[in-house]
C-alpha cells in the first residue's frame, strides 16, 4: 500500500488527483492522510469526490468512506477498463481539475471513450478550459486522439457548464500482465518528450470570454484589445477572440497562448468583481509576456502537468519556473513509479532518468 502525505510541499488536491489517475493506471492500492491540509479548507471538496466516483465506475475501485471535508482516503483499484461517464459535480468544481484523474486512466484503457462533465469551466486556482484545450492537449495528442468541446460555460459560484471529451487510445494497458511491462513498452515504442527550445515566434492567439449580462459594457472586447495592444510588440500576428455566452453565473476571463516553432505556451486571466476588464487582459497578457522571455519550452503552469508523461515516456523539458505544484507532483509520481525524475533548479529542467 503507497502511504502520501497529503500536506506534503503546497498540500493541495493536485496529490489526491494525481494518486488518483496512477492508482487507475499501476494498479496500485494507495492512501492519503492529511489531504488538503495546506488549505485554509482542507479535506476533499466535490470535484475530488466525483474523480473518486469516476473512477472507481472505470477501474472497479474499492475506497472507504469518504465526504466533503474527508483528510483520509484509501484506494483500491481494479482492472482498468474503458466506460463512457456523464459527471455532474454539482457546483463550479472544475470539469479541467476532474480531468486530472479521469484522463491518464483513459488514454490507456482498452477502446474509446467519451466523458461529458458539467461543473466550472473558468475557475480560480483551476486550468481555465481554452488554456487545457489549446495548450495542453495539443501537447499530448501524440499520446492518445483526444477532442474536446466546450457546449457551455460555467462561472463561480453556480458552475452548469458543460465539457465534453472524447479519448481513443494509442496504447492499450489492459493487455499486460503488469504495468512494468506496459511501461517499458511505452519507454521503447513511444516518443520521448523534448522540450526544450521554444523557437522563433510564430502568432499569438486568444480567447476572451463573458456572460452575456456584461455585452453591453464591452468585457469581453476591452479583456482582449488591452491584451492585444500589449502582445503586438512581438511584431508577430495577434488574434485575441472575444465571445459572450449564457451562464448560470455572472462572469469573464480570458485565455492566451503563444505558439512558436516548437512549442506552445499560454496564461489566463479571470474576471472579478471592481476588477476592471482592462486590467484582467493586461495581467494575462504581462504573465504571457514573461513566458515568451524567459525562452523556455513549458511554461510554468503546464509543467507540473507534464510530469506523469515524461515519467512514463521519457525525455526531458525545459520550463519558465520550477514550481511547488512539480515538485508537488514530482513527489506523487515517485511514490508509483519510484524514482524517474530529476529537476535542476538552476537550469529550470526535468529530466526523466531510467533506473529501472
């Protein structure tokens, strides 16, 4: 049995998540103390209970029982095999944290699946869902077909947004009589991970989004013109869409990446209340700004993610900043599959290294 500290480094719900999505995929058991404590809030909120229910309909897990506040969670797997889920978290819990769990487990089981999940899609301390569809699975699709759709959007506090994700696998797990020998087979057949060098420029796109209770004061045009007249001094091509949708909840936000020869970085910015919209396109477009100077491959939100592929596949990245959510995860990873990974804090480079 794994034993996490869930207060371990930022002690958030990215070690329940993370734990989660290997657990599915090893096959192996796990529990988790303290969860959540480096949260003024802590224990599991509804988008961690629903990545239990899920999985546990996917991998036939078995777990002890657990609630809103719950510190402990244990974990039992089954066998890994592919269901179509409709999840409905019930609040602006967010649909891209859920996919944390849900999609590893998915891009390795047995046929095609199709996941339909209502929540947030635009939430604080969460991947807004355009930097997940256009950063970060663009990325991984060499890994598993993935297409994603938003059909609605979700703001805090009454969430109702709706993803939908259909995943067809390239690998399948199911068919090895252990996860070691799925894994050396991803090792010798797939391909590594090599970011390092973002390359020249290219264009920088955007999405910047409203309920439509705030057309007529213009939120979403002036998130995007202010991001706009501040990303032009690239020189390159700046397209910063703006768009209004029917929402159960007031809000906005806005979402940006910058695509270059070899690789795809991006920020978001979120609406809140006496925050004005110029200033939410501007801190978007500062934070991406930062991204592009700093020449790296990953940026700093997409690294820790990036993490349980380069475990499973190898290679190496080279990111904006080395944050507390890799190492976080790092530390998770390990635990599974022991250890694999190596961060240099002055390089701002993880490395997978194969000592098994």
């Amino acid at each position: 049995m794994i034993k996490l500290d869930g207060s371990y480094c930022e002690g958030g719900g990215q070690i329940v998540r993370t734990a989660l999505a290997l657990s599915a995929l090893t096959g192996k058991p796990f529990e988790a103390e303290s969860i959540r404590k480096g949260r003024c809030d802590s224990g599991l909120k509804a988008q961690h209970l629903y990545c239990i229910k899920s999985l546990q309909e996917i991998c036939n897990a078995k777990t002890n029982d657990v609630s809103e506040g719950s510190e402990y969670l244990s974990f039992a797997p089954g066998n890994l095999k592919a269901k179509n889920l409709d999840v409905d978290i019930g609040t602006a819990g967010s649909i891209t944290l859920l996919l944390q769990s849900l999609l590893l487990p998915c891009m390795f089981a047995d046929r095609k699946t199709r996941l339909a999940i209502i929540g947030g899609t635009d939430g604080k301390w969460a991947m807004p869902y355009d930097y997940f569809a256009n950063v970060f699975v663009p990325q991984i699709r060499e890994y598993a077909a993935i297409d994603v759709k938003v059909i609605k959007r979700g703001y805090y506090p009454k969430g109702g947004g709706k993803v939908e994700v259909g995943i067809k696998p390239k690998y399948d797990a199911t068919g090895y009589k252990d996860f070691s020998s799925f894994w050396n087979h991803l090792k010798s057949e797939g391909k590594q991970i090599t970011l390092m060098e973002r390359g020249e420029l290219m264009q920088i796109k955007g999405i910047s989004h409203a309920s439509k209770n705030l057309q007529k004061a213009d939120v979403s045009e002036r998130q995007a013109k202010t991001a706009e007249l501040i990303l032009k001094k690239y020189g390159c091509d700046v397209d910063i869409r703006a768009e209004y949708c029917d929402t159960l909840s007031d809000g906005s936000g806005i979402a940006l990446w910058a695509k270059s020869e070899n690789a795809i970085l991006g920020s978001d910015g979120l609406g809140e209340r006496g925050k004005k919209a110029e200033k939410v396109g501007e801190d978007a477009a500062k934070s991406l700004m930062k991204e592009i100077d700093s020449n790296a491959a990953v940026d700093k939100y997409m690294a820790d993610n990036m993490l349980p592929f380069i475990a499973l596949f190898g290679g190496k990245i080279k990111a904006s900043e080395i944050t507390n959510h890799c190492r976080t995860n790092m530390y998770v990873i390990e635990k599974f599959l022991g250890k694999c990974l190596l961060i240099d804090e002055q390089d701002k480079t993880i490395t997978f290294i194969n000592n098994h």
